[in-house]
C-alpha cells in the first residue's frame, strides 16, 4: 500500500466538490479510523443500558471492541474488550449481568471497574512482573469517558476539546431530546435495529441532513402511502398515524428548502429547527398536560416549538428528538458500514408515545421497513457508481456555495436544500486528516 502524503489528501476535498477516492480507498478508510474514530468523542451507548451494578454492554469504537460496565460502587466504565492476558475478547455478548468478568480462554477474571482479581495458577507469575497489581494486567480503560444526560461517549484520544464543549450546538438537540420527558430522562427501551449497509460512512451522516433526496428516492414508499390511502379510505376515515409518518418524505422542495439547515464546529449538524418532517403529528392524549404540568405552560410550549429533525454529531451519532431514538453508526471497512437504531423511552411520557417511536423505527429505520431501503439502495448505487474510474472523479458540493451565513459564533446557516453541511463536514474532515492539529 502506498502511502498517501498530507498534501495528496488535502487535494481531494476541494470548496465544492470531493474526490471518489474519499469514500472508495481502503487506505483513506485506515487513515479515518486513526485520525477522525481515533480522535473524536464516539457515542458508546446510554447509562440505562447498564442500569444495575454488575451490568454490561459491548459495542465498538471505530473498529476496537469496547465494554460499558456498572461498577459496584454504581460508577460508569469504557474499557477495551481485550483480556490482558492473550488478548481475548472477556465479553462475547452484546449486553448482559455478571458479578465478575471472566475470561473464556484460560479464565483470568476482572471486576467491573476492569480490575484483575484472580489468575488461575497464579504462583507461576511470580517474579514475571506480571499479573495482579501491574497496571497492564487489567481491563484497559479508553482514554477519555464521559456523559451528557446520560448519553455516554468516549475518545481514544487523551486529548481533545471536553465532550460538553465538542458538543457545541449539537447539545441542543440533545437538551431537547431530554426535554420531553416529564421528568427529563430518557431510556433505552428493548433492542437495537441493527442492519449493514455495504456502504461507506459518510454515505449515511451525509444522507440525514440532504434535503434534495427525499421527494425523488422515497416515491416508492412515501408516494406509494398517500396513493393507498386515497384510493382505500372512506370519508372521515381517520388518518393512521403510519401516514402521518410517511407522508411528509415526499412532501415538496419548497417545504425541504423552510426547514433549513444549521451546522456547528466540529462538523456537527441539524436540518429543521421551527419545523421539520416531524411537526404535524397529531397530538397524543394526556403528552402535553404532562409536560406543562412539569414545566409549566410556557417552558412546555418552547420544548414542543423545537422542530429539529435530523441532527448529526460528527462522526458517529445521530439523533432525533420528536421520535425519541438515535441511530449510531458503526464503520466496518470503506465500503461496510454497520447502523443500529435505538429508541428511547421518555419516562413520564404517555406509552402511546413510545409506541409511536417504535412504530416509526419500524417503518422508517429497521432493515424490513419501507423508507430506508430506499436510502439504502441510493448509498448502494453511489457506492458502486463511484467505481467508475474514467469521466468525472467528483462528487459536487457546489449547491448554493457562497450563499452560507457564517454567525458570530461560528455557526453557519443555510436554506434547506444547501450543499452547505456537506462542506462543513469535509471542512471538519481535512482538519482531522490533513492538518490534525486543533480541529474545528
Ligand atoms: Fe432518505
């Protein structure tokens, strides 16, 4: 493999238009893994996932398997999945309850905060300088852990801007996620939909805040949804919540182009804002009495005013308010890419409100659904069309450039079917890739 020098990455990211090989070179994907899923806060997973002590998750940052643990004294940990003695991974399943982690292998076993508590024949460690007390002999602990509501992440990196900071305006989707409930907590609720996409990464974090998309690709299942429904209902039929849903994909450009778009440092994003394909929902009864019962009549009015739609947090996590889920996305090679979908409970909300989250999830995000095969399938063709050696090497960026409106504090808007958070986020990337030194 040849070596890519900075200054031949750096020529691929151009202020309208990326190079083929961004998403398509085995070497640029190693290169990602290193310098943006090496560095980055990656999303691990949420506090109520290891609920008790003695409970953990298994997940991945970037490539390298990690566990979240409940420790006894109640305290969150991300470690390595890695036994320190021949390197086996200590936990095989994704989420589980121990009082102990155990290795399979040759049964080396650890506690919670990632301590070796036991070695079978220990005695033959003696004067090895290995084994218990030497601070390598543990479940290693990631670099940097923390939470913001509870949405814990973690950076390989010890160094970096502090999570709350690299949040920066993304924060505020979060906020508003947590907002919602009655008591201001949310919780993972079952499963995961986790499906692969063969796909690069950026297919995806690019795709949830494209607006020039839905009206085309998803005709066949939101186009296909109101054409039923007109030719099947009855007047005064009332209108399925699953329609309320799947309509608006394929409402018109000018409706895409009002959401408008918001991006922030450190390649972070959200389409909508004052609305979104998500605002004209029926109300759900007893919902909003709750909330103005927990927060009064004007704070509950401008928790249900936010509108925000799909906001990105650079790089690997992906959130929607109204819906309560997130979608993380997990890089399996440059064109393999592993997404799950989550949803949360909003504790104190009504249960029909949970139930619409995982009627949309059913829909809209799992891997049997209607709306995402057709994002599915739009990633697949680019993947495959972008092997195209000869004729155009780019892809475009160019919508609306130079129309961005740059704020004081950095944040830059744009109308909704801008190009704008495509270059924001490949601004962010030559930060991390090319010049690697403070990334904004
Ligand atoms: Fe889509």
């Amino acid at each position: 493999m040849k070596n890519l020098s900075n200054d031949e990455l750096g020529a691929l990211i151009q202020p309208d238009r990326v190079h083929r090989r961004v998403y398509t070179d085995p070497e640029i994907f190693e290169l990602e893994m290193a310098r943006i899923w090496g560095r980055a806060w990656i999303y691990v997973g949420h506090e109520s996932q290891v609920k008790q002590p003695g409970d953990y998750f298994a997940t991945h940052i970037g490539r390298q398997p990690v566990i979240m643990t409940r420790h006894k004294d109640g305290t969150v940990h991300v470690m390595f999945n890695r036994c320190a003695h021949k390197g086996a991974q200590v936990v095989g399943d994704t989420c589980g309850h121990a009082q102990q982690l155990r290795c399979l292998y040759h049964g080396w076993t650890y506690d919670l905060d990632g301590t070796l508590l036991h070695t079978p024949g220990e005695e033959g460690y003696a004067g090895s300088g290995y084994g218990k007390g030497n601070p390598t002999a543990r479940l290693q602990k990631v670099p940097r852990v923390d939470s913001y509501h509870g949405l814990v992440f973690a950076s390989l990196s010890p160094d970096g801007p502090p999570l709350r900071t690299w949040l920066s305006g993304a924060a505020a989707s979060i906020d508003n996620l947590v907002d919602r409930s009655p008591e201001g907590r949310i919780e993972v609720a079952g499963g995961c939909f986790r499906y692969v996409h063969d796909s690069n990464w950026k297919m995806f974090i690019e795709n949830l805040n494209d607006a020039m998309h839905p009206m085309v690709v998803h005709q066949s299942s939101s186009g296909t949804a109101k054409r039923v429904f007109q030719d099947l209902h009855n007047e005064n039929d009332p209108v399925p919540f699953e329609l309320e849903m799947l309509a608006p994909f394929t409402n018109d450009y000018g409706f895409f182009e009002k959401m408008g778009l918001t991006a922030w440092k450190y390649g972070h994003s959200v389409t909508g804002g004052k609305i979104s394909i998500h605002s004209a929902y029926s109300p759900i009864p007893g919902y909003a009495e709750a909330l103005v019962s927990a927060y009064g009549e004007e704070k509950a009015k401008q928790i249900f005013a936010v509108n925000r739609h799909n906001t990105v947090v650079y790089p690997s996590f992906t959130l929607k308010g109204v819906i309560t889920s997130v979608r993380v996305v997990k890089p399996v090679a440059v064109n393999k890419t592993i997404i799950e979908s989550w949803v949360f409970r909003q504790v104190g909300a009504p249960e029909e409100l949970f139930t619409r989250s995982i009627t949309y999830c059913n829909l809209i995000n799992s891997h049997a659904n209607l709306v995402g095969p057709d994002d599915w399938e739009a990633y697949h063709r680019v993947q495959c069309g972008l092997q195209a050696e000869n004729g155009s090497e780019w892809i475009s960026m160019h919508r609306y450039r130079g129309q961005d409106r740059t704020l004081p504090d950095g944040t830059v808007e744009a109308n909704g079917t801008s190009d704008m958070v495509f270059r924001h986020q490949y601004d962010t990337w030559r930060s991390y890739m090319v010049e690697q030194g403070e990334f904004r």
